[in-house]
C-alpha cells in the first residue's frame, strides 16, 4: 500500500472530521441546552454558504466575504429561534422534528427564489489556489490544509469559550439545569437565542468552507446533518470535547474505510465480491460505530459532567 496515498487520505479524513465537528458543536450545544431536535441546522450550513458565495462575488476578497457572511448567519439563526423554535420548547421532540422539517422545506424553497435553482462556485484567491509539498513526497491542496488549520483553531476557541469565560460557564450551567440557572438569575430566553446564533454561526463557517470545493447548493445540509446527528451520539450529547473527537473519528473512519475497505476484502474473497460489497460496508461502517456506543455506553464516548 502506497505510504503517500495513505497519508493524503488521513489528511482527507482529518478534513472531513474538522468540518464535521464545526456544524456538529453547534448541533450538539442546541440539542445539549435546549433539548431541542433541530433537523433544520443542515439548511443554516447551505445559508451559510450561499451567503458567503453571494459576497465574495460582491467584493472579490474570499475572506472579506466569510467575516460578512458570519454575523449575517448568525442573525438568521437568532431570527428562527425567535419566530419558530421558541414556541416548540415545551413541545415533545416529535414536533421538534415535524417543525424543523418544514424548516428545511422552507429554506429550500426561499434559497431557490433567491438564488435560483442553480449552484454557486466561489472562486478561490491564488494564494489558497495551489499545493503544499509535504514531507515524504506528499503534495496536498493548500485550501485543504487551509480548512484543517482553521477547523482545529475554531474549535480550540470555542473551547475556551465555553471552558473558560463567563458566557461558557452559564451554558454549561444551562447545560447542566436550565431551571436552577434561571433561577440563579440567568436570563435563559437570551442564553437559547445566543446559543441557537452560535450554533448557525459554526454551521454556516462549515458550509463556507466546503462551498470553494463542491459549490453552494439546495439541499447541500440534508446529507451531511445525519452524519453530524452521529457524531452528537457518539460524542455525547451537550459535550463539545465529545463532538470533537467523535468528528474526527467518524471523518477518519468514513475517509480511510471508503478508500481501503476493498482492499482488505480481496484478502479474505474474491475481488468481484469485494469491490461489489466495499462500497455499501463503507458507508455502514460510522452507523456500526453509532450501534456500539449505543449498546455498550449509550452517554455517548465524552458526556457532559452533572448531565
């Protein structure tokens, strides 16, 4: 087995779990805080990237358009939790799922009108455009390197946004009782609405920064949330140290098991067999994984402490 296609694919998977850990944190911070089963959080990761796609035609700078575009999905998260999901609270998780699928409809719908049924490209400055030659010979896109870099110092901002700072400690505290930390004088109606932004906003930094790769498109978060739904379960709901792990677990395991998966079935049967089946067991593998935390520690790998 090639050392540097193996390389570049641990690289790939280390992509794919960076990306999945920003739109799953966010994800697993609603579901953790709020108790709320938000199925619509895919379409504030395509809000995103249209968002982002849209202003770096308007002023032909990439990054200009991602600090634009940030604030902007923040605000369209605080306005659903608002107008929609404020008054499903109280409400059982069934209508939690009902509603915020009529979310994705609804967004799916407006982005048409807006945008038109077509994708958008974003075309990337030329000093993000090219390689990066890594040690051993390995020649990697220096976009990817970009996501993996920025993904791990998102993620240990957030960390110290939650771990270390005052408004950390009153969502873990809201985490942990909502009752007692309102009780404790916490407005708990702007904690969820600040949440539910900081939430959108790591969806959609997550769909920007996919969009440069495979262009912004309807429907582009209904494919991906169910593998960040695996990633809150396996992690643990409401743990950010959870998501992350898991994100990176899951991107290795997805990456390396579609890329190699038949070449270890070669060794035990015939090659038709194997490169019929690879496929299908590949993408089997991270719900196999989500089984075997559910059966064997069904808090999830990292739960939250006092949850």
């Amino acid at each position: 087995m090639d050392a540097g296609l193996v390389a570049a694919q641990l690289l790939n998977g280390l992509q794919l779990g960076v990306l999945l850990f920003l739109l799953a944190s966010g994800l697993t911070l609603i579901f953790g805080i709020m108790d709320f089963v938000n199925l619509a959080h895919g379409s504030l990761y395509m809000v995103g990237a249209y968002f982002c796609a849209t202003l770096t035609e308007a002023t032909d700078s990439f990054l200009l358009a991602v600090a634009l575009a940030l604030p902007a999905t923040a605000l369209v998260g605080a306005a659903v939790e608002l107008l929609v999901v404020r008054r499903l609270y109280r409400r059982d998780h069934l209508d939690h799922v009902l509603a915020t699928f009529g979310l994705i409809l609804c967004f799916d719908t407006l982005v048409q009108i807006l945008w038109g049924p077509e994708g958008m490209a974003i075309r990337l400055p030329a000093w993000a455009d090219g390689q990066q030659h890594l040690p051993g010979g390995l020649v990697f896109p220096t976009y990817r390197l970009l996501i993996i870099g920025a993904g791990l110092a998102v993620a240990a901002g957030l960390y110290v946004l939650v771990v270390k700072t005052k408004l950390g400690m009153r969502i873990r505290a809201g985490a942990s009782n909502p009752a007692m930390a309102g009780a404790l004088g916490i407005d708990i109606g702007l904690l969820f609405t600040l949440v539910f932004a900081l939430g959108a906003v790591m969806a959609g930094l997550a769909g920007m920064m996919i969009a440069p790769i495979t262009e912004a498109s309807i429907g582009m978060g209904n494919e991906i949330i169910i593998t960040a739904f695996v990633v809150v379960i396996v992690g643990g709901i409401g743990s950010i140290r959870g998501a992350f792990v898991a994100a990176l677990l899951i991107g290795l395991i997805d990456t390396m098991g579609r890329s190699f998966l038949d070449m270890g079935l070669k060794l035990i049967i015939d090659v038709q067999a194997a490169e019929t089946s690879a496929p299908a067991l590949s993408a089997m593998l991270i719900y196999i994984l989500m089984a075997a935390v559910l059966a064997f520690r069904p808090q999830g790998l990292f739960p939250p402490k006092a949850r």
